[in-house]
C-alpha cells in the first residue's frame, strides 16, 4: 500500500485514535531545555509541517533534567502542574542526540507510562525520530512503539498520513 514502508504490518494497530473527523492530538517533545529545542532546525521543521499539513493537533513541549514537561521556561514556578501526556495519542519523541534517550525514560516514568512498549497496551503511541534515532533505533527499541527513520522533509508528512489514515 505505501511504499515508503514497505513493514508497515509492524506498525502497532491505531483502532484507539479519535474517529474520523476528530483531529488526533500529538505532544512533540524536545527532551532537553526550551532554550535547547528552539534553536534546533530540526525540531522546527517538525513542528512546522505538523502545523501546516498534518492531520493531527501539535503541541510542543520540552523537559527539564528530571523529565518534568512545559512549554516555555516561565512555567517552571512552584505550583506548576505538568501537562498529562497520557491524554495525548501520540508522544513523538525529537532525538538529535543520543543523551536524550535518558530524557525520554524519565519523562515516560514520571508521566506514570510504562518504560516498554510491551507494557503499554494504549495511548499514547510512542514514536521517535531524530538523527541518533535514524543512525541507530536499536538502543529504543523495546521503549519505542515506531522509529521514523530519515529527515523529516524526505517523507515525515507520508509517514503522518500514514499514521492518521489508520486512524
């Protein structure tokens, strides 16, 4: 059916997404600081076309050390409540570098997501990209639900459809 992926029967069954008509919702998360994520090209090209052509609603979010989630630094005051990301249908991980791996981990665990992909039988949907991903998804492989392989220019937007039209 799609010949960019050509294992399309190891994509995990999406019968749980919202029902057609209904948008499903994406966290797209830088795992390293605010600061970090908005001068990565990368991240912005990502984030540029899930807003512009893709059928599912973005909201970008980065993490501290600790694996606490937010969208902008100055959310980080005593009392602030991380968004849930269990409610999101898909956690789309961006990886330019191998030490976000840890992030990932620790935003899964502090968000109360089981680590492995074996122990999740729901949402969200855990995928990851990025430049260390692409080289070497071995390392996430039983943390990971989907590797998105390649730059996001090269195919991210067949690869969303793909995803949306499983929906």
């Amino acid at each position: 059916m799609l010949p960019l992926f050509p294992d399309e029967r190891f994509i995990p069954s999406l019968k749980e997404l919202p029902a057609k008509g209904k948008r499903p919702t994406v966290a797209l998360i830088y795992p390293h600081s605010y600061y970090l994520g908005m001068s990565y090209l990368g991240l912005q090209a990502v984030y540029g076309l899930m807003l512009e052509r893709s059928a599912f609603i973005p909201h970008l979010l980065f993490c501290d050390d600790e694996g606490v989630v937010y969208r902008h630094p100055g959310e980080l005051r005593a009392g602030y409540r991380p968004p849930d990301l269990r409610r999101f249908d898909l956690l789309a991980f961006s990886l330019p570098y191998e030490l976000g791996y840890i992030n990932l981990l620790r935003v899964l665990t502090s968000q109360g997501i089981p680590v492995l992909a074996s122990e999740r039988s729901r949402l969200p949907l855990v995928v990851a990209g990025g430049y260390s991903v692409t080289m070497n998804p071995e390392p996430l492989a039983e943390m990971i639900d989907l590797a998105y392989l390649g730059e996001a220019e090269g195919g991210f937007e067949s690869f969303l459809s793909a995803l949306a039209e499983e929906a």
